[in-house]
C-alpha cells in the first residue's frame, strides 16, 4: 500500500519515486509549452514551517498556485505551536481547513505526529533527519543532466545531515553508487545508513577524505557546513570542515562532464569556491527551479489519490 504522506524516501518503492520524478519532467515541459495547469482548483495546502525558508516557501506556494490550488502559509508564530499546543490537536484542526499539509520543523517526531492524527496528507518539507523533497529534485535534474541515472556515480562532500540521509535512502531505492565523504563526528544516520545499504544494487560507501568521494563522480553535492539551528557551532564547523571545500582542484578527479549540484543557500569561499560555484550556476539554478515542478507532481499526487 502507498503511503498516504511524504516524511522520507525510504516509505516509498523505487517505482514510486521514479514515477513521481518522471511526473514532474512532464509537468515542466508542460509549463514551458504554456500548458495551463489546474487540476488542483479548489484545494487548499496549509504550510506550517517552524523554520523560515526561501526557496522551499516559493517554490511550494508557485507549486500550489500552479496548479490552480490555495495555500495558506502558517510561521512558527503564527501557530499555537509555539504556545505549546499538543501536535495531535494542530493535526486535526487544521485537517478541518485544508486538503494537505506542508510541514517544514526540526524534528522528525513533529511530522509524524502530525501525520498520525492527521485526516490529510502530510509532507516534509524538512527536519533535521531528512529532506526528502529536495532530494526528489536533486535527482530530477541529475535525470536531466546526466541521463540513466543507475549507471552514476554520485558522491556527497560535508556533513552528513538531512540532505546526505535523504541521498542514503535515495541511492538505496534507485540503485546509483554513491560514496559519502564525512568528517569523523559528522557521519550521517548509522541506521538510515545500514537500511539503506541492506538494500541497494550499488555501494552506498562511507570514506573520509573529499578525493575519495569525488574520484570519477558523475554527480557531486554539496551543502553549507551548518544548518539551520547550528549557529553556535559556526566557528568550530570551519575548522572542522575547512579540508572538505569543492573547488577546482578537486574537481579535476571527477568523470568528464560532472556536474556540481548545491541545495542552496551557498556559503562561497567555504563549502564550495566561487570560480567553481559559477561554473556549475547553470546547473545549480536549474537544480533549484526543479524544486517547483517537483512539488507540483507531489502535490498533485497526495492531494487527488
């Protein structure tokens, strides 16, 4: 049986998440040919996000609305939860006013409590173990820059955060290499890790050095050394992470033609150099004009089934 909400990859069959990217290519060659989307007229999303956001927010409301649908944008204090109302209380009121909910927070536990007592579905939009929507059009644009996306390799450089376990779950569902390079201390999930590698087709490898990750990569990611509620640990990160910056030196130890992809926002100078970062801007910024139509194929598939 299909999940009836999105809180990480690892719910879903590889079919299933094949068939929703495939979804969203269509959709955005739709839009490019002035196709009119609204088979979403009449519903409405409620986006409750406990940590501000600037592409996620735009491009699930340009989402929402282009699809003919409504949203209703909540922030951390523009809701109870912040007065500490009970999560299943905010679950079935809100399943009261909207088709579906967007929930963006910092623990995994909000968005499956939610999702427990919530009558709609409920979607990920991000927490601190995963990130799974950007994950989904990450690999729509490794898709469409790369082609058969099982034959690559695919390395991640940095901390093992949200985005590196929601790229485990990935790989483990789609059958793509991917080699994960992490300082001792910032690994990412020990069991996301393991279930992941129990069922993948290809390596799912953790190594410490950058090289060994970048060697003959077809795809490389990157993210900011620290996220959103890590501010305190800014200074020590650098120090920590100062070795793991994708430049062009690196970059040479990857395969001909190997694309950068960076989730955005970039921290130039530190996760990645500047001269590098604007050679892969194409890349990047379609990367991140795929969130859209990504969050279109999910939303049109949680809310009409």
């Amino acid at each position: 049986m299909t999940p009836r909400h999105l809180l990480a990859l690892a719910d879903f069959s590889g079919e299933r998440l094949r068939a929703l990217i495939d979804r969203a290519l269509v959709l955005k060659r739709e839009r490019q040919a002035g196709v009119r989307h609204q088979q979403l007229s009449g519903k409405i999303i409620g986006m409750i996000f406990e940590k501000p956001s600037t592409r996620t927010r735009a491009s699930f409301e340009a989402a929402m609305y282009g699809l003919g649908g409504l949203v209703m944008f909540l922030s951390a204090r523009d809701t109870q939860l912040a007065r500490s109302e009970p999560l299943k209380d905010t679950a079935r009121v809100m399943s009261r006013y909207v088709d579906g909910l967007v929930v963006r927070t910092f623990g995994q536990k909000v968005v499956e409590e939610l999702a427990e007592y919530s009558t709609v579905p409920v979607i990920n939009a991000l927490t601190d173990l995963h990130h799974p929507c950007q994950v989904l059009s990450d690999i729509m644009t490794m898709l469409e820059k790369k082609g058969d996306i099982a034959s690559r390799r695919v390395a991640w450089v940095g901390d093992g955060n949200n985005m590196a376990n929601s790229w485990i779950q990935a790989a483990g569902k789609l059958g793509f290499s991917l080699t994960l390079a992490c300082p001792e201390g910032y690994e990412p999930d020990a069991d996301i890790l393991t279930a992941s590698r129990a069922e993948a087709a290809k390596p799912i490898t953790l190594v410490r050095e950058p090289a060994a990750a970048v060697q003959n990569a077809d795809v490389i990611n990157v993210d900011v050394w620290a996220s959103m509620g890590q501010e305190a640990e800014q200074e020590a990160r650098l120090e920590v992470f100062s070795s793991y910056q994708l430049n062009d030196k690196l970059m040479k130890l990857a395969a001909p033609g190997a694309i950068v992809m960076h989730c955005l926002p970039a921290h130039r100078g530190e996760e990645i150099s500047e001269s590098l970062f604007e050679a892969q801007a194409v890349t990047i910024f379609d990367q991140a004009e795929n969130k859209m139509h990504m969050h279109k194929a999910l939303l049109e598939a949680f809310l009409l089934s």
